[in-house]
C-alpha cells in the first residue's frame, strides 16, 4: 500500500478514536514510519529484533508541569509495514490501526491498560 493511503487510514482512524481522546492531545505529533528502528527497539523492549505496530515517545502529560516550555512534541510512530504483514485484510488493518493509535494516545495522556479496556482499546 502507498505510504499516503496509510496514512489516509491512520487519519480515519483518529476521527474514530473518543473525543475525550482527541480534545487532550496538544503538542502531540503523529508520525507513520515504515520499520521502528532497531536500536531504539532495543532501547525501548530490550530486543533489537523486537517489532511494534506503534510507539509513542516523549513526555506523558501527567508529568508535564505547567511551567514547562521550549520542549519538543510528543510523538506517536505508527509502523506500517509490521502493520501490513499481520494485518493483510484491509478491515482487519484499519481496526489494528485504530487500536494502535488510541493504545499510544492513551500513553500519551498517562492512562493505564485498565481504563484502555474499558474503551476497547486494550
């Protein structure tokens, strides 16, 4: 698939994810990838090889302070291609986009995996 076909996807599936979702997320940037990078895999799970669908990266907002200023974004990285081989159907992709998404927003906004199910997300 085309990366901007991905990345329509990955758009319809934020307009799906809960408002109460969406409405928090400031200084938040969204960014698809084709791999996650070995060395930041082995950073993040202590396996290189290790593969993800999604990361999010930076600093959750129940640790920003108010006072905080001139810090770069937060980012979620959406990967594409660990995403395409699991999922090859296309509703199939679209779900685990949509989930993906939402499980590295919630990391974003501090939430933890019990209210994630709750949503449906976990």
């Amino acid at each position: 698939m085309k990366r901007a076909e991905f990345e329509a996807l990955v758009e319809s599936a934020l307009r799906r994810i809960p408002r109460r979702f969406r409405d928090a997320m400031q200084n938040l940037g969204i960014i698809v990838e084709d791999w996650p990078d070995p060395d930041l895999m082995e950073e993040v799970t202590g396996d290189r090889d290790e593969v993800l669908y999604g990361l999010f990266t930076g600093r959750p907002l129940t640790e920003r302070r108010y006072d905080d200023w001139g810090e770069l974004p937060s980012m979620i990285h959406i990967y594409q291609k660990p995403l395409e081989e699991d999922f090859p159907n296309r509703d199939e992709l679209e779900r685990e986009i949509e989930i993906t998404l939402a499980h590295e927003i919630a990391h974003y906004l501090g939430i933890d995996e019990e209210t994630l199910d709750r949503y449906g997300y976990g």
